[in-house]
C-alpha cells in the first residue's frame, strides 16, 4: 500500500535533482565550498531527521523526513545562488 507516500516522497525526489541541477550551475559561479556546505547539511539534516520520523512514523516518517531535508536542502542552494549572483563570488 505505498499509495499515501507517492506524492511525498516523488516531490521529495524531484526537489533532491531539482537541487542538484542548482549546485552544478552553483560550482561555476561560486566556491566549491558552496556545494560541500550544502551536501554536509543535507547529509546531517537527513540523518538527524529521517532515523527519528522513520522510528516513530515508519515509512511515512521516513517520507517527512526526507521531503524536510530536501526541502531545506533545495532553499539553503536557492539561498547561496541568490547571495552568489547579488554579491558575485567569495
């Protein structure tokens, strides 16, 4: 029954490469920093928050999980491509 957890977790996915495709525009016009601050919150972020929702909720906690981490993921890159084109590169 992984009908309740096709949309949530399709988005999650389509933000994830959504976000991917950012950060490789992001490396030409910003520090390669950029990206590994990006991936090490991600990769914290989905540990922190997808072990826990997926202990308490099972599968649709490990859903939330992931579509928050993605979520934070997508705006943290959205964030650095804006600060990256208002103030150049750093």
């Amino acid at each position: 029954m992984a009908s309740p957890f096709f949309v949530m977790a399709n988005f999650a996915q389509v933000l994830y490469f959504i976000t991917n495709v950012i950060t490789v525009v992001l490396l030409r016009f910003s520090d390669t920093k950029v990206q590994v601050v990006i991936n090490v919150e991600y990769g914290t972020l989905f540990c922190l928050l997808c072990i826990p929702f997926t202990l308490v909720e099972g599968l649709m906690g490990f859903c939330i999980g992931l579509l928050l981490a993605n979520l934070v993921r997508f705006v943290t890159a959205v964030a650095f491509g804006y600060h990256t084109a208002l103030y150049g590169k750093r």
